[in-house]
C-alpha cells in the first residue's frame, strides 16, 4: 500500500499452503497442501479463480521452479527440481489430467535447471545449473527438445549470487544478483542486466535500461516484467524482496543512475518457503483513470506497494567543478605538475585564493561511485553534501564494469574485465595505475587491502577468503616485481579454533593485517613470517553466534576502523537497534564499549572505513555510512549523541559499487 505500512489479508484458498511459485505474468500462483498433496493454480483478483492440478507429491524440502505454457484456460504446467533437491524431476501436466507426467528428453541429456523459468514465444526458458547455458524447453508430445545455448554473461563477482530470467516486451533479460555472506547478512552488493534476443544473434549483452516504462518484480526463485506506467512506479527499476540478516527488505534498484534503497516489509528474515511473491491482479493491464482508482501491486506476504512518483528528484552529481572545496583545490595548487590530469570540465575558482599549504589542508573521505562503464567517477562529499564528477580514463571498459574493492591513502583497488579476475590499483586524482596479476578464478575475497603506496617496493597487497564455518581460510599475497600471486592455505583442526572472517576490508596495524570476525575477535596475519594466527584476546563480543548453514540468528553487519592509533569496531543490525562501537582496549586486550568517539567521524563500510579525529562544523560523534538522501544532498548517518539515524535508516539510496576514498594528489 502507498503508506508503506504491513497490511495483513486472510484468503481462505492460500492457509496452510505453501507458494511453489508465481507465473503467467505475476496473475496466477502454483499452490501446494503438502499434507494432501493438493495442487492448484490460484488467481488473485477481485473474484479469486482456483484451477485444479493433479496432486503433486513434493514435501517442503522441495526447492525447484515452474513455468506454464499458454494461457490459464488452456496451459501446460511443467514444475522442474533444482540439481540440489533429492529428486531431480521434470514433470508437466495439461488441463484435464489427473496425474503428473515425466518430461522424457531426447537423446537421454540430463536436465539440470537452476533459477526460475519463463515463457517465451511458445517455449519455457531456464538456467542451467552451475553453467551459463540457456535451456530451452519445448514440450512435445511428452518429450522434451532441449536446446544449450552458450552465453557470455559476466561471472558474478562473489561466490555467492543468483540469477533470474524475465521475458520482457520480446526479449529475454538475465539479472544477476551480487551479495555476501549469505546467510550471514545477505547485503546486496550488485545487479547486473543482461538482454538476450534469442532469434536474432543469441548472445547475452550488457544493458543499462530495461525501460523506460517497465518495472522488473523479484523475490524467491520468480522474477516477472510489469508496466510502470499501470503499476504507478518508478520505470527502469527492479523491485526485489530479499531476505537479510535483519529483516524482510524490499529493495528498489534504480538503472538510471545505479543506486539502491531498501525498506523494511517483514520484522524478521523469512526461510525460502516462507518467501514473499510479487501479485500482479489481471487488472493491472486497464489503462487510464480506471486503473488509478483500483490498481495495486504488492508482495504477497506484505501486500505492501512501496510507490515512487513519476516526478521522483535523482541525487544528481555536479558537472563541473564550480562548487570545489577549497580544501581539494589546495591539493592541486601544491601539484600544479598534475592539473593537466584532472579531467574536471572546467576550473572555476582562482588560482589567486589558495594560499594554505597541503599539510594544513583538511582532508576526509569522499565516497566514489562508478555507475556506468564510461569512465565516469562520481565523488560525494558527505560533510558539505556535494557532488563532482571526474572522467579517468584507465576505468573505461567495454568488457564488463570496473569493480570497486577498497581503498587506502587515496589509491583504489579495483577488479576488471568479464571475469573480474584482474585487478588495478589505481589513483582516481593523479591517474597512477598499478597493475597486477590476474587470479586464477573470478575475484572472490572476503577482503582486500595493502600495506603502503602500492607504487612503494616494500608494499604488500593482501587478499583473504575463507569457508562459511571458517574451518579453512585461504590467504593470498603480491609485492611489486612478482608476476603472480602467492597463495597459503591455513586448516582450523579444532571447532574451538574456527574463525568466521567477517565481510570487511582488514586493516594493516603495526606491521601486521588484522581482520575482524563475525563474532567480534581477531586473526592476525604476518606479511613477514606468513603466519595466520587467531588471538585468544580479546575474546569474542557475541560469544553465542551461530554462524552455519541458513542461520540469520544474532548476525550483524561489523566494520573494523584504525582512528588515530586505535583500533575501533562497529557492530549494527538495523533501526530498531543503534550501532555498537567498542574500542579496543591494548593493556587488557579487551573490547570496551563507547558511546562517545572524542568528536571523531567514522565513515564504514565493508570495502574500506575510515576515521577522522576532527571532521569540524558539527559533524564530530557521527557514523557516516555509504548512502545519501533521496535529493543526493544530504550524506547518511548516526549521530552518537541524539542516538538517531539521519536522514532515515531506510529509504536512503546507495549507489552501488562504490568506496570510500580519502583524496590524494600526491604524486609517487
């Protein structure tokens, strides 16, 4: 509903089912009574329409997809397991049957389909599971002619992703949803969209709109195209319910200038039988003043319609320098070698006003933002609430976007190409490039950081992933001259011994990477001696959490920030629940909880945080997070002192892959 509260609606045909899926265009859902096995197509709309199916003896443990051909008056339901369940099936059944049929494919292929399927032009579509082939599916006569065609989509950039298929205004669309640390917090970090035009070339191409007027809907393994214009929402947006570790969310991603926002629809995270649906009544296809008097459009579980008007104000950036600080154009005055670098449009502001030298320059993160695949960097200034634009040309690509890992001294790592297996670090102001060896697989870290100036001859670059349980952590380092990677594996025997590695950036401390643990401890690692150490002190903050298989219970998204000597963590969950700053305390060895950071500014987030002793015109005592409000003026925080999130802890847009940077000018 319009004013984003929960709205609860009894349907006597849904209790104690459970919802296999959603099809047809979002009108009709596939429901199952596991105890009777009764199966049935259900309508949602002013007059509820049940079809009867055969009854389909699949148990909650069930985790597949299905898909229908035709119209509801006259369908074939095909319902395929995922590779995962114990029973890998192809089923189908037309009107009138009384049992469900084995899909026989020819030449004996096995069928493995991963994801949802959609209907497109007369046949079914899906995924196939753990490859990027495209199965297409035309049932014949209970047979089976199956299709693999070969794509060449981009490999998400984590471990952990998923993919869903839409059929849309004649074309094929793929979105990929990038996140970590599943189950653990299940953020998402990227959403990339690719089209597919299958009767014309068959290849997968990278796109940046899916419409001005379309809205893509997604939630569990379904995702379905809709018009914006009779949904009443914002158009070139994808709708998703997602389940993290402190709510039910309802993202809305925006493609027209790559940022996200998320709101709350359930208190708690749900389990994937238990997922929202998206319901699109038939009625949404009726145009004009009918429509606007009776349409809605709502998840299933929440009936919740999160609307954004059509004149909805973009956060946008600045296309000139006009409004430069002071601060930065110090910076360049005292490296009048690299004005010729900075591609800003224009310098507007006199060369004559600078007269602070750089070291009396106050310098704090900005946050960059990379949206398309131009070159373009948006910078935001979070205290003054600003926007620049610089172009570096080295991150422009036509192989896949440049992803941004973390930073440190004003230099950003960044991976690249189709694979994302090569990695730059680059400086966004003076344009210095340090390449480095490709991975032998897609990057797929926990974390990565360096030591010093990556252009610096004792500089160590450090890169971690480990196991969910953290029975098992792979380590991996590069010094300058090396043309490859040099990886350690390191085995935790003893239960007593896991170190679940949080999803955060480690912090090099004193000659040494520390990384902080979901549980709130710490590994050590050793550049020198290779050594990969878990301290016993100090001890774990949240001693109880669980941290295996599908378990959101007590999870919490944690930073790990250096303020001037001192090492400082932040735990939060969400609004109901203030952030938790512990500093850690080096005589003891023990995390000691604060409520006040001496004036200083914290600025987190998992690929790089940061701390600022004296951030000035009243902006001390604050954690800044990677967001902005909905007009991009207004930088996203929680004030220590009033104890309240400001602008709010949802509703603010995120600009996807994006870092924090601290600038620098320096020349190596």
């Amino acid at each position: 509903m319009r004013d984003r509260s929960l709205h609860k609606v009894t349907i006597p045909e849904m209790q104690g089912k459970i919802c296999l899926g959603c099809m047809y265009n979002g009108g009709w859902l596939l429901m199952l009574d596991e105890a009777t096995h009764d199966c049935f197509l259900f309508s949602i709309t002013n007059r509820p329409t049940k079809i009867p199916l055969p009854p389909l003896p699949l148990t909650s443990e069930y985790k597949g997809t299905c898909g229908v051909l035709s119209s509801p008056a006259n369908f074939t339901v095909v319902v395929a397991s995922n590779p995962e369940s114990e029973r890998n099936v192809l089923l189908y059944c037309r009107p009138g049957d009384e049992i469900w049929t084995d899909l026989l494919v020819k030449n004996d292929v096995v069928i493995e389909i991963d994801g949802g399927i959609v209907a497109y032009a007369g046949k079914l579509y899906a995924s196939a599971f753990n490859s990027n082939d495209l199965v297409v599916i035309d049932a014949i006569d209970g047979e089976v002619e199956m299709e693999l065609t070969r794509t060449e989509e981009e490999e998400a950039s984590h471990s952990s992703y998923v993919s869903y298929l839409v059929a849309s205004c004649g074309d094929i669309f793929t979105v990929w949803i990038d996140f970590f640390g599943f189950p653990y917090d299940g953020a998402v970090t990227r959403i990339i969209v690719y089209r597919l035009n299958y009767f014309l070339d068959q290849v997968w191409r990278r796109v940046e709109s899916i419409g001005s007027d379309r809205v893509f809907l997604v939630s569990g393994d379904y995702a379905l195209s809709c018009s914006a214009a009779a949904a009443q929402l914002q158009g070139n947006c994808i709708y998703l319910v997602w389940s993290s570790c402190d709510c039910e969310r309802l993202y809305k991603y925006c493609l027209d200038d790559m940022t996200i926002s998320f709101h709350q629809i359930l208190p708690e995270p749900t389990t994937p039988t238990c997922r929202a649906y998206w319901v699109v009544p038939n009625y949404c296809s009726i145009q004009g003043a009918e429509f606007k008097e009776q349409a809605s459009l709502s998840p299933l579980m929440s009936n919740e319609d999160f609307q954004s008007s059509p004149g909805e104000q973009q956060g946008n950036y600045l296309p000139t320098c006009q409004n430069l600080p002071l601060e930065l154009l110090e910076l360049v005055a005292s490296n009048l070698c690299l004005v010729s670098r900075l591609r800003f449009p224009s310098v507007c502001k006199s060369w004559s006003m600078i007269s602070n030298p750089i070291g009396q320059a106050k310098v704090w993160p900005w946050l960059m933002h990379i949206p398309k695949q131009d070159g373009t960097c948006n910078m935001f200034d979070p205290l003054n609430g600003a926007g620049y634009t610089l172009h570096v040309e080295a991150l422009k690509t036509d192989d896949g976007q440049h992803i941004l890992r973390s930073s440190k001294d004003g230099w950003v790592v960044a991976s690249a190409g189709l694979k994302s297996d090569n990695i730059v670090i680059i400086n966004p102001f003076t344009k210095e490039i340090v390449k480095l060896p490709t991975f032998d697989r897609p990057y797929h870290f926990h974390g990565l950081t360096f030591s010093s100036s990556p252009t610096s001859p004792d500089c160590v670059v450090f890169a971690v992933c480990s196991s969910q349980r953290g029975d098992y952590v792979t380590v991996e380092t590069w010094r300058p001259g090396e043309d490859k990677w040099r990886k350690l594996d390191f085995d935790h025997e003893e239960e007593e011994s896991f170190f679940p590695i949080a999803n955060n950036n480690p912090i090099y401390f004193r000659g040494e990477f520390y990384f902080l643990g979901r549980k709130g401890n710490f590994v050590v690692f050793n550049p020198s001696e290779d050594t990969w150490v878990v301290l016993n002190k100090p001890e774990p903050i949240y001693v109880e959490l669980q941290v295996f298989d599908d378990d959101h219970e007590g999870a919490k998204f944690c930073y790990l920030v250096e303020l001037e000597g001192e090492l400082i963590s932040v735990f939060m969950c969400n609004a109901d629940e203030p952030p938790q700053v512990f500093q850690l305390d080096e005589t003891n060895m023990a995390w000691k909880e604060v409520e006040d950071i001496g004036g200083a500014a914290l600025f987190v987030d998992y690929r790089a945080s940061f701390g600022m002793v004296s951030p000035g015109a009243g902006n001390g005592n604050k954690i800044f997070f990677p967001r902005y409000s909905e007009d991009g003026k207004h930088a996203a925080f929680y004030d220590m002192e009033t104890k309240v999130y400001h602008p709010t802890f949802y509703g603010v847009k995120e600009p996807l892959n994006s870092v924090w940077v601290v600038p620098n000018l320096q020349c190596s």
